[in-house]
C-alpha cells in the first residue's frame, strides 16, 4: 500500500490542525482547536491519520463508545481528506482501516453525523455501507 495509515501519538496530534482547519472553513481559530483536543483526549479520543511517506494527508478522530440502543461502537469524527488527495480512495482505505481498527477492540457498528447540506459527504457515508436512521440535534447553550 502506497499510504500509511495508523493512530496518531498524542504528541504528534497538533499536525492535524491544518486539516482541522480546512474542514471547518478556516472558521475555529487554531488556538481554539488546541484547547479543544487537549479536552477530547481526557475523554477517550484517539486520531486516524493516512500519510503519504511523511505528509499527513487524511485524518478521522475515532470514538469507542457504548451506548444503550446500539451497543460497543466506532465513532468516526471530524473525517478530512487533503483536498490534493480526494477521489483518489483514500477515505475508503481510511474506513477500512478504522472498521478493522472497531473489529479488533470489540465494536458491534459503526455511527457517525454529517451535515445535512454536505452532499459528497452523504454519498461517501451510503457507500461506505451506512444508513441514515435519523436527525442530529445540538441548542446553543
């Protein structure tokens, strides 16, 4: 396989910031981006990254979780492929590797959100096997 694809060590975590970045627009500022993940990693988060020789080109947080209506699962997050790297199946070698990744620490399924008005996104999740059971709801607090 021409990619690498593996967890990202905790130190080596700030390298996602760019891609991080691209993902939301250029709209969460880099220091906020920071003290956000250094939170997510007391709560059990982990990042997958795919790397082309020592360049980061394609990152997804993962979640384990368990939860009552669908039991021991992976939660793939925040999911970005470089924009010089897309349509090339990339993302699809990165959920391979994230669904054995589940597999080898005992998941049952595999849930994730996307956002109604990303249209690409949508149609990658359906290929990828998932199914769209419902709405994602969050109120400003």
């Amino acid at each position: 396989m021409p990619y690498d694809i593996r967890l990202i060590p905790k130190e080596e975590l700030p390298s996602t910031i760019p891609l991080l970045r691209m993902l939301n627009n250029n709209n969460i500022a880099e220091e906020v981006l920071k003290e956000r993940m250094q939170d997510m990693l007391q709560r059990n988060y982990a990042c997958v990254g795919v790397y082309d020789q020592d360049k980061l080109i394609a990152i997804s947080g993962v979640w384990v979780l368990n939860k009552f209506y669908v039991g021991k699962h992976i939660e793939p997050d925040n999911v970005m492929v470089h924009p010089g790297y897309q349509g090339k199946g990339i993302g699809d070698l990165m959920m391979q590797w994230i669904h054995d990744y589940a597999r080898s620490k005992g998941c049952i399924a595999a849930e994730l959100n996307c956002y109604v008005s990303n249209e690409k996104g949508i149609r990658f999740w359906i290929n990828q096997g998932y199914k769209i059971l419902g709405f994602h709801f969050q109120k400003k607090l």
